[in-house]
C-alpha cells in the first residue's frame, strides 16, 4: 500500500456524478469538511486518553485504573475473575 496525500485518498472515495465537474473550491471545502470531522473525533479521542492518564497521576491515582492497567501489563487475572477464551483464528 502505498501512501497519498489525505486529500487524494477523500477525492478518491468520495463519488461524484458523472455530468457533474467539481471545482477546486467544491474539492476543497469537502476537504475542509472530512478534516474538520477529523478534527473533532481526534479531540474526543485525547479527551478520553488524557482522562485516563489523570487516573494514573501519582498526586490521585485510581487503584481500579492501576489495578487494570498493572494486570494487562503483566497478563494477570484476578482467581474471582470470570475468564472466556477465545480461539486463535
């Protein structure tokens, strides 16, 4: 796979009709739109991360976060923990 330029890859997926001939503006506020949408879930995003890291913060740690993230670190579980394997596919 070889990598383009974000707006090569929307002006690409996004179908436009065939007796239609977007503009350089048109192209350019789709990609205004897709990047503002971009924008936005990326901000939800580090919200969420940043929530999490202040959950570890020494000053107030959580112990269910530390709890959480020492036994997915280690892969250890808990003896009252209800465990489901899945198979490798």
């Amino acid at each position: 796979m070889r990598w383009r330029p974000l707006s090569s890859a929307i002006s690409a997926s996004t179908p436009t009709p065939a007796n239609t001939v977007s503009t350089p503006a048109q192209e350019l506020d789709q990609e205004i739109i897709a990047l503002t949408s971009e924008l936005a879930q990326l901000k939800r995003e580090r919200a969420k991360s940043e929530q999490r890291v202040s959950l570890l913060r020494t000053s107030r740690i959580d112990p269910d976060m530390l709890d959480e993230r020492a036994r997915y670190q280690l892969d250890y579980v808990n003896p009252h923990d209800l465990v489901r394997m899945i198979p490798a596919k």
